[in-house]
C-alpha cells in the first residue's frame, strides 16, 4: 500500500478522499504531533480538527462534517481509564456505537466513521489507522451526499416501466 | 454580537502568517501559495510568508501590522500549538488584540514532516489554514483565569532525584511531603558502594543528605507509604497517601535495633531484599545500617506473633519502657493539600531471567551487576567481601555489556549508564580480588565528563576488552563452576570462548513495573516502555502535560546520578518559580450554561467528571462552577438543548472549521 | 372587498391534523376569524390555483402553509403562494421539519410506490399497476404532480417567515401567532413562534428527574407500566423532551406517553436527533463496550426514534443514495 500520493498523472486518477479528524488534545493530537518529529510518513489525507477530549465531540460535528463533504469520519482519544479529564472518552463511546448504528440507518457505511484510542506515544498506530482508514474509504469511494438531496424523483412512468 | 472594540463578526481584520521555519515547513509545503491562498479568504487584510515566526522579528511583524492594518484576528500556521500557542498568543496580546483572537494552524508536524509530497502537502496546508480563519472569525475576546497555588509540594520517590528536590525546595522554605514506598529513602543509589567516574563512596555522599530530609524542619518524611488518588488541579491538588503499617511507631523508635538482637530468631529466615535476596533477615528488621528514617520494621508475614499470636515477644522487652512496638497498628489514609508535585520514582533493573542463554538463575556464579554492587558494599552480604555463591573468591570475571539493552527482542533503548557501571565495577572487583576481567562490549559508549577518561584508566588498569557480543554462556567440561563465555570478538574476527569463575550481567534499565497505574493516578502520560513523557524533549524535559506535575531523574528515562540530581534540581525550581509568583494563569477554555437556554433537564450534570455542575432545584437550572471546571467540553457536547457553551470551543467556532478543511479552494 | 388582511392557508403533504387544528381555531377564536379574510383555503373553502394567481404579488397578509414538499405540485404551490404573501409561516412540524412523511427519506420513490401499491397487504392490484404522471383516458389527457426523489421542508423549497412547530401546534400557539401577526408584534424573521427552551422546563414531572441520571435499559412506553408522576426518562422510556422546543405544555407527557420530538429542536441545535442521541447515549450506565452496546441496541430504530419528525430538516436530510 503506497503510504503518499505521489504527484505522478496516473495517481492523479486516483479518488483522494476527505477525512475529518477530531483529535483530542491530549493524547491523539499528541501522537500525531510525535508522528511528524519523529518524521513518519502517512497519507495526506486527514484534516485533524483539535478538541480538548474526545467528549467534547458532539454527533452533530460528525454529521456536519459528513453533510459538508467529509467522505469519512475519524475520532481519537485517549485510551479507557487514560483520558486527560478521568471520563470524556467513555461518553465518547457510549454515544459511537449508537451514532455509527444511525449513520448505517443512513447509508453511511461504518469504515467511513471510526473510533481509535490513540495516546499520545502511539505515533506508528496512528500513521496505520490513518493508512488503513484512508484506503477504506478510497475503496468505498465517494460520499456524495449532496447531488440526491435535491434531485427530481423517478417520473411516474419510469417507475412502472421498471 | 458585535463587540465594540471590533465591530461585527462580519466585519472582521484578519492576518494569516505562514512561517516557513527554516526549511523545515518551506521544504515541502509551497508556503507562498498558502500565503497567497490565506490573501483570497474573506476577511483576511494580509497573508504574510515569514522564515522564523516565533523569532522576535516574526512576532514584531504580527505587532506591526497590528498597528498599521488595525487588524483584529490573528494566525499563525507553523508548528504544533503545544509548542508556541502561549508565544503567539503574547506577541498578539503586546499588539494591543485580545489574546484569544487568535488561532494557530499546524502545518509542521501535521503536514510538512509527514506529507513528503509538496503538492498534496501545500493543499492540506491551505486547508488547514482556511478552517483557522473561519474559525477565529468567530473568535469571543477572554481572559485567562488566574488561580492561587498553594505553596506546599509532594514528591514522589525518596531516590536520589526525590531527596535532591525535597531538600532543595525545603531549603528554600516550602513544605515537602516526601513519599517513599520501601521503609527507607535512598533508592539505588544506596545500594552501591562507589560511583562512577569518581569512585565517590556512595554511602559518603548519600548518607548526609539522607539524614538532612529526615532533620529538616520543612521536610515530613512518609516512608513506607504510598500514593493512591491524586484530585484536584494545578496549585491545588488534594493527595490521599496510604501509610502501610510497620508495627512499630515512628515517633518513639530511636533506631537502636535492640529488639532486632531480641528477636526469638537468632538468625534470619527471611530473604533480605535490601541485598536482593544474597542475605537473610529477621521478622523485626532494618534494611540497612543508615537507612532513613531509622524506625525498625515488622514484617507480618514472617513474624511469629502474627502467624500464631503466640510469640514471646522478645523484642517488645527489649523495647522496654519506649514502648515502641505496636501490633495492632493499622493502615493510615492521610490526606494532604499541595499545589505541585515531583514524581521521582525510578527504574528498575532488567530481569536478567528474560535472557536464559545468559544462564542467570541457572548457574549460580551468573550475577547481575546491582548484586554485584551489594557484593562490593561494605554492609552487603559479605560485608563487602567478593565471594561467590559456592564459597570461591573469583579469579577470573567476565563482564557481559547490554543485558536487555540495545536489543529488539527486550527493550530497544540503550540504558546509558551500565557500559560506566560496568566499567566501575571492572575497576572494583579487579581491586579487590586481583582478579582478571574479561569487558564484553558491543560499544563502549562513554560521553560523559570525566567518563573517557575513566575508561583510559580501567583499560590502564589491565582490564581486557573485547568487542563483541556474547552469544552463550555454558559450563566448562570439568564442571568445577566454571563457565564459558562464547563470544565473536568483532576486532579480531574469531570467536572467542573464555572460561571464567564469575559472569557479571550489565543489566539495563527499565521503566518501574507499576509506571502505568503511577501515570494514571498523576494523569500524565508515559511513551513506549512506560517512561514518563517530558512535555518537551529539549525545551520542557521535566515537565509534563500536566500543570503543576513534574519529573525527574530515572523514570523519565534512563540516567546516571549527576543527570539525575540536575533534573531534580530543575523540577524542582521550576515548582518554586510557580509557588512564588502565586499563582498560575489558566487556559479560560471553561464551559458555561446560559440559564436563560437551560431547561433543566440535568443531562449535563453527572457528565463532569469534578463535579462542577450544579443543579439549583429552585430555579431549575444547572450552573457551571468555573473554579471547577477544567474544561473538557463533555457536558456541552451532550447538552440536547444545546444550552451548555464552551469558551474556546464554542460550536460556531468548531463547525466554521469544519467547513473551513472541507471546503474546496 | 375589506379591508381586513387577507389570510391563506394551504397543505402540502401532511396528514390532515394541522387542518384540524385550524378549524378548531376558527371555532374557538372567532373575532381573529372575524377580523381577517381567508382569501385560500383549499380544505374548506372553494378557491382554485388561479384565483391565488390573479391576486397581485404580496397582496396576502400572511400564509400558513402546513405539510412538508414532496410533489412537483407543492414545490409549485409554495413558490406561488411565497410571492403572493408578505408573511409566510410554515405552520406543523412537516412544513417545519419534513414530519412523519419525511421518514420517506429513508426510503426512495420506487420503493415507496412499490409498497404502497403493490406489496403492503391491505393492497389489491392485480396487474401491479403504479400511478403515471401522465395517463389518456377515453381521450383524455389526464396529469399527476411528479414526486420528488427527497421529502423537503417547506424552507428548503422556499423562503420562510415564521415556523409555528408541533404536530399539530396548539391552540394557544396559534392564537398567539395570530395574534403577533395581527399587532404587527412579530419576533426577528426566521423565529419559531413558542419558547426558545427545551421542554422540560414546563413539564410538571421535572422535579422527579434524579441529579444523576444513569440508563441501564431502554424500553418502549408498551413494555412499562408507567408511573404517571415520575420522570419518564427515570423510568427508562426515551422522552424526546429535553431535545425538543417546549411550547406545548408537555401534552403528551401529560397524557402519559414521552415527548416524540415533534415542535424540533431549539435555535441553538442544527440537527434534533444528534442532539438527543448524544444525551441519551452519554446518559448509559456502562463503560464497557459490549455492555454499551446491548443497551443501546433496544433503540432498534435509532432514526424513526430520534428523527420522527425532523430527518428532512436535520444535516444529512436523508438516507444517502447510491450514484452510480
Ligand atoms: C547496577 C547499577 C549501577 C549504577 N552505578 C551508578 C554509578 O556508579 N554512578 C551513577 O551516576 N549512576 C549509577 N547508576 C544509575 C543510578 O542508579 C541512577 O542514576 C539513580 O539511581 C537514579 O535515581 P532516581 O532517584 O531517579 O531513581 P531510584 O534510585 O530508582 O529511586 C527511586 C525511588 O522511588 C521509590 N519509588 C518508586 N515508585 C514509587 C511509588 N510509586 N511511590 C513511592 N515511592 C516510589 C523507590 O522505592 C526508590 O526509592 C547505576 C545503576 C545501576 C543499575
Ligand atoms: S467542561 Fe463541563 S464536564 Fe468538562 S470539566 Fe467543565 S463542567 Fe465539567
Ligand atoms: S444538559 Fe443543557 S438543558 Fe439540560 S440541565 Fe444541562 S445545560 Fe441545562
Ligand atoms: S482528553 Fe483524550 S479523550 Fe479525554
């Protein structure tokens, strides 16, 4: 799996997804903070946005990503019993299984949204996640929530004819 | 709302700086197109490249255009906020602009050094950079929030890193709890006999300052005693320490040990930690002849009286009128108040057991080097006498480097101080045996001061040195104790077998065995093999992410005695800079309830983990106690009314960054 | 003709209530009857589409459009009506938030018409035969609107005044409303016209609620005998009321059955559902994952739980649709 895009034409081909990162910023920030000195290499393609816990991360900013063209969503926090403030990142996890469960509801499939307990050491499985996330999502393929939300319906005709 | 000194939302001055830092951004992310990019977004009055930004010209260009284009917002897109945020923040804040006007973007470790591929890199970049200036569009002038810190300090460890500290911030007239978990203060080092490169007795230098923690008048000294919750926040934290009963009371034992000679077991029985099981001792016990503070200990599991309650109790007579010992002494939980605290709590030794080709634990002449330190110690188990376990004074001594050291298979870091300890004690045991030693090193690494040069010495001494790894250590044919040493020597490129009386394994050195549960309890963070995290490898190197926590000495890592005592004595300078000035300023990043928006429903209030919020049963709403607060966010996340705000991270501020990395350029 | 302002009413794809809710208004208010003229009122009085569209742009005083849109018919509809009105309301939670037929969103057209005309089990039709948007029967040209793909709240298709929410509002709320609109009193444009605060705050089984608050199970209102004092969420019932706008005295909670979200969330929340999942979900007496997850898991439909009345008005609007 190549780890970077490479500016090459052919790889230009190449469906390059969006991924919206909410990093808490004590542990998974940090291990992507240790990820860059220690200079790792990792796919281009997440877009962290810093919170202090995972707690703080509301469901809404999920789905606002995913309805702004997000074509996957990743959330880090500290591993259970590690979080910086004793608890956020169980709420976290009360509230993923349950949100992932309505987003398949609403055919966002469940690679496009994950949850990852990355402390701040964790810099090479933070690269692998992102990796890993990133050519699932490429599989997938895009999104595309925005074209049928305002699309003109099967005309009564086309519909018997099916 | 418009806030009067800025005008409207809409209407907002913004200046995005991109630093290139040195080529370490410039090199692979096109900052002149991000500047240019940063030129088109809305509300954006300059876009500046710059080549150092946290240098002072860097800040002074920010406090200029300030001036010159009355700009109101500020970011700066370089490295990671955990390094320079409070920088920024303070050249802004020196322009006449609301500290928190401001938003950093990092493009250093999250882009430059992990995108290698300029374009793709340059694109994140400009992502990046547009969500901060939508965000900080939305920006609320704050203040930060300043909170008193008590002057009273905890230290952690009563190694050589603890005492230093201890005695450096009593000396400076703060009160330190001091909390060790064996009986007696002193950690590895008391159980040496000399240190490297000196030759210092240890006892020599360790013993004085020993006795001073317990002496002095701002020191209370809890040995046998551990830490097991820790509440609260920076300048205030409130500390829960179980002290573990010793059956003996401390404040009438003289440390006269006449009970010990009392004891109905004429000799020991027990295996004698202290001298890692080399020795025996009684129930009624003293690790070490200077050991602090001098208050015997009974050991319940061995002791007579409390297997069977039968004992005669000769050391209680003995005690006579002082009337120190006290079965029925119970564990005490004690709580104390402090406003900073030092952890000092060491390493421990690779267990050499973890390597079976290395015969430790099978043939009994194989040693560890800190046995072989209790050995050469003259109130060790042979009162520094050098005799092996079969009875034999050794003739010839091999010297193994880089025992669970340097190696994929155990730990990978090297552990710094064994080629010098291995060194010291090549020295030592040639002193005192006249034995021949055999070094096996794969490299000697000695990059201390004075350490070359001691090497020169031992190599003067007549110490062979061979480089290369032992790859097996088995008995000789005659089976007469004797093992042979295998060995490729990598300067002369045979292998070499060497029969000796004595193997020396140079242990390394590794995080404590319970570092996980004392980083939860403290709640900082640990790297790979559990050393305490530094909040910054060069800048910060005994401070953590923690305000008001530091470290020092062996468990950040390992190091040698002058390493150790200097970090000690930065930890604990640094705790004294934050007790003088009084106070300290904190991030104003709390959470708030509007109550005119609260309907009540009390969603929030068990989500806080400081038990900050309150209910008012009367007007029915739930309030936020600011002190209280550290300012997770968690309870404005679940707010379904969306009633429970953020400062910092309001949801305006969070979604016009989302929309900010997604939008298209 | 008088000089009392002129008044519109119209439906779109509601279910009828919201018509209710006016007629009973009319009845109980009848000196706001007295001083308005209904100019359009399809439900109850005999106007036709080009009457509306020989009155001048702007001659209507205020609309009331109820129902969400779904239909080529509809879409058209409002657009007329919106320049024909200076004040447009979107009256009922359809019109406001998508409603009941919203959940539509979950679905696609094909499907849709498949069920309902074709395998539903209170369905005969033989020979399968579906709606057609344009049939010829003996000679003549008969049309049907078209449908639209995705359900639509009525300011997804139009600019909208004011929102009355509720399925259906209540009286009192819409006599106020009437009564704002007939002062000229009217709240910043965009408003909805009932309190701005969650529903606890006027439900009289607020105090029962414990400080904290820990959900070991989920059950649904059939599976309790519920007490009829204490907190609904304290028994375990999913009560919408802390994620959706009060206004409505809590009437359901008042009959006994939890709050299903219809008045929509508060200004400050963009998407209901989310909103009430991270609350409820935050709310779960487990840390362990498996544990979360079985209690969680008796939500079975965690989007018609928490989504009843608001997927057309909520981020995603709908279920995705596959492009090819
Ligand atoms: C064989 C050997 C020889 C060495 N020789 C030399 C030498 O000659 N010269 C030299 O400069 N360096 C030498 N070193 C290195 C030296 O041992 C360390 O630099 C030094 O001991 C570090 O001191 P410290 O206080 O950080 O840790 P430690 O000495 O390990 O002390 C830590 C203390 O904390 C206590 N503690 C641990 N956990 C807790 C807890 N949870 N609660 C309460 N208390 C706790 C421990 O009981 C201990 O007393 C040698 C090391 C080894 C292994
Ligand atoms: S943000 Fe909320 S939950 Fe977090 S510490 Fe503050 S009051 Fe408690
Ligand atoms: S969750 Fe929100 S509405 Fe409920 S009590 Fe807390 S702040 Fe008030
Ligand atoms: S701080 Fe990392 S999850 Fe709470």
């Amino acid at each position: 799996m190549p780890e970077t895009t490479t500016g090459s034409a052919a790889a230009a081909e190449r469906f390059e997804p969006r991924i919206v990162a909410f990093f808490c910023n004590w542990c998974t920030y940090l291990a992507a903070d240790l990820a860059g000195t220690t200079r790792l290499k990792y796919a281009p393609n997440i877009r962290v946005v810093r919170v202090m816990c995972s707690g703080r991360i509301d469901p809404q900013f999920v789905l606002d990503a995913f309805a702004k063209g997000a074509d996957g969503v990743l959330i880090g926090g500290c591993h259970p019993g590690d979080c910086h403030y004793e608890s956020g990142n169980y709420k976290t996890l009360r509230r993923f299984q349950l949100l992932r469960r309505t987003l398949r509801a609403l055919g966002i499939e469940d690679d496009r949204f994950r949850l990852e307990w990355l402390s701040a050491s964790e810099a090479e499985p933070l690269k692998t996640v992102v990796n890993d996330m990133v050519e699932k999502v490429r599989a997938l393929g895009p999104l595309h929530l925005e074209v049928p939300a305002e699309a003109f319906a099967a005309e009564g005709e086309e519909v018997a004819a099916r | 709302m418009p806030t009067p000194e800025h005008g409207d939302a809409n209407a907002v001055r913004i200046g995005v700086y991109i630093c290139h830092c040195g080529t370490n951004i410039a090199g692979t992310v096109d900052v002149h197109a991000v500047a240019e990019h940063a030129g088109t977004l809305p509300g954006v009055v300059v876009a500046r490249e710059y080549k150092y930004m946290c240098s002072d010209p860097g800040q002074e260009l920010i406090k200029a255009d300030i001036r010159e284009h009355r700009l109101d917002r500020i970011v700066v897109a370089s490295c990671s906020p955990h390094l320079h945020e409070k920088t920024f923040r303070g050249a802004v804040a020196d322009g006449g602009v609301n500290p928190f006007h401001f938003q950093m973007v990092n493009i250093r470790e999250h882009v430059s050094w992990v995108h290698p591929d300029k374009r793709a890199g340059t694109e994140k970049a400009d992502a990046l950079v547009r969500a901060a200036v939508s965000r900080v569009r939305h920006h609320k002038p704050l203040e930060t929030r300043r909170v008193p810190v008590r002057s009273d300090v905890l230290v952690v460890g009563g190694g050589i890193a603890g005492i230093h500290a201890a005695l450096t911030l009593a000396d400076a007239g703060k009160h330190v709890t001091l909390v060790e978990r064996e009986p007696t203060i002193g950690g590895h080092m008391a159980m040496f006999d000399k240190t490297f490169p000196t030759l210092d007795c240890a006892a020599c230098i360790l013993t004085p300052k020993m006795t001073a923690v317990k002496a002095h008048p701002n020191i209370t000294l809890w040995a046998y005693a551990e830490v097991q919750a820790v509440s609260g926040y920076v300048g205030n934290f409130t500390v829960t320490v179980k002290r573990k009963p010793r059956y003996v009371r401390d404040d009438v034992c003289v440390g006269c040990q006449e009970c010990i000679d009392a004891c109905v077991y004429k000799v020991g029985k027990e295996p004698d930690a202290f001298n890692l099981g080399m020795s025996k001792r009684k129930p009624i016990y003293l690790p070490f002849p200077q050991a602090v503070p001098q208050v015997v200990t009974i050991d319940p599991e061995s002791c007579i009286e409390f297997k069977s309650g039968k004992c005669k109790k000769t050391c209680v007579e003995a005690c006579a009128d002082r009337h120190a010992i006290d079965f029925t002494q119970q564990e005490r939980i004690e709580t104390i108040e402090v406003g900073t605290i030092l952890l000092t709590t060491g390493f421990k030794v690779f267990d050499a057991k973890r390597l079976p080709s290395y015969g430790y634990g099978t043939y009994p002449n194989v040693y560890t080097a800190l046995e072989v330190e209790r050995l050469l110690n003259a109130s060790g188990p042979t009162a520094g006498e050098m005799v092996l376990r079969d009875g034999r004074t050794p003739r010839t001594v091999g010297i193994i480097h880089c025992i669970g050291s340097r190696d994929e298979h155990t730990n990978k870091h090297c552990s710094r101080v064994c080629c010098m300890y291995a060194l010291k004690l090549a020295h030592l045991v040639q002193e005192r045996t006249g034995a021949e030693v055999y070094d096996f090193y794969i490299d000697m690494r000695t990059p201390g001061k004075g350490f070359e040069e001691f090497y020169n010495r031992v190599a003067e001494e007549g110490v062979h040195f061979i480089r290369g790894k032992v790859a097996d250590v088995y008995p000789t044919a005659e089976q007469d104790g004797r093992l042979i040493l295998q060995a490729e020597d990598t300067l002369l490129g045979n292998v070499r077998r060497i029969p000796v009386d004595m193997v020396i394994l140079a242990v390394g050195l590794e995080a404590q065995a319970d570092a996980e549960d004392v980083r939860r309890t403290f709640n900082i963070t640990c790297g790979t093999g559990g050393w305490f995290t530094e909040r910054h490898p060069k800048l910060a190197p005994v401070a953590t992410f923690t305000d008001g926590v530091w470290i020092a000495g062996a468990c950040q890592g390992p190091k040698d005695i002058p390493d150790t005592v200097a970090q000690a004595g930065a930890a604990a300078g640094e705790a004294l800079a934050l007790i003088n000035a009084g106070h300290i300023e904190l991030e104003p990043n709390t959470a708030y309830i509007v109550a005119a928006d609260c309907s009540g429903c009390k969603t929030c209030v068990p989500m806080c983990p400081y038990k900050a919020i309150g209910f008012d049963a009367e007007q029915g709403k739930a309030a936020i106690n600011e002190v209280l607060c550290k300012g997770c966010g968690t309870c404005v996340s679940v707010c379904p009314s969306g009633s429970a705000r953020q400062n910092l991270f309001e949801d305006d501020e969070i979604y016009a960054e989302i929309g900010g990395v997604l939008a298209h350029a | 003709m008088t000089a009392k302002p002129k008044i519109a009413f119209y439906w779109c794809a509601s279910c009828g209530g919201c018509e209710e809710a006016v007629v009973d208004l009319a009845e109980q208010v009848l000196d706001v009857v007295a001083a308005v003229d209904i100019v359009f009122w399809p439900c109850a009085m005999d106007f036709k589409r080009h009457d509306v569209e020989a009155m001048a742009d702007g001659s209507i005083a205020a609309t009331f459009v109820n129902g969400a849109v779904r239909t080529t018919e509809q879409e058209e509809m409002a657009h007329l009506l919106r320049r024909k009105s200076r004040v447009l309301v979107a009256f009922g939670a359809c019109s406001q938030l998508g409603g009941i037929p919203g959940l539509a969103n979950l679905s696609d057209t094909a499907s849709v018409l498949a069920t309902a005309y074709r395998t539903s089990p209170s369905t005969v039709n033989p020979d399968g035969v579906l709606p057609q948007r344009h049939t010829v029967d003996g000679g003549h040209a008969l049309g049907l609107p078209g449908l639209y793909e995705t359900v639509r709240t009525l300011d997804q298709v139009t600019d909208v005044d004011y929102y009355l929410p509720g399925c259906a509002p209540t009286p009192k709320l819409i006599a106020a409303a009437v009564q704002a609109l007939l002062t000229g009193a009217l709240p910043a444009k965009g408003s909805v016209l009932a309190p701005d605060i969650a529903l606890c705050d006027e439900c009289a089984r607020k105090a029962s609620k414990p400080d904290a608050l820990a959900l070991a199970a989920f059950k649904r209102p059939s599976e309790v005998v519920l007490n009829e004092e204490e907190c609904l969420l304290a028994q375990g019932v999913l009560c919408m009321g802390p994620a959706t706008r009060g206004g409505c005295e809590a009437a359901c909670v008042q009959g006994n059955m939890p709050c299903t979200g219809c008045s929509g969330p508060t200004s400050r929340v963009r998407d209901q559902g989310a909103k009430a999942l991270s609350g409820f979900a935050s709310l779960v007496a487990s840390n362990d994952a498996a544990e979360i997850e079985r209690i969680t898991g008796a939500i079975a439909d965690p989007v018609g739980t928490l989504y009843r009345y608001a997927l057309p008005a909520s981020l995603l609007r709908r279920r995705r649709v596959a492009v090819s």
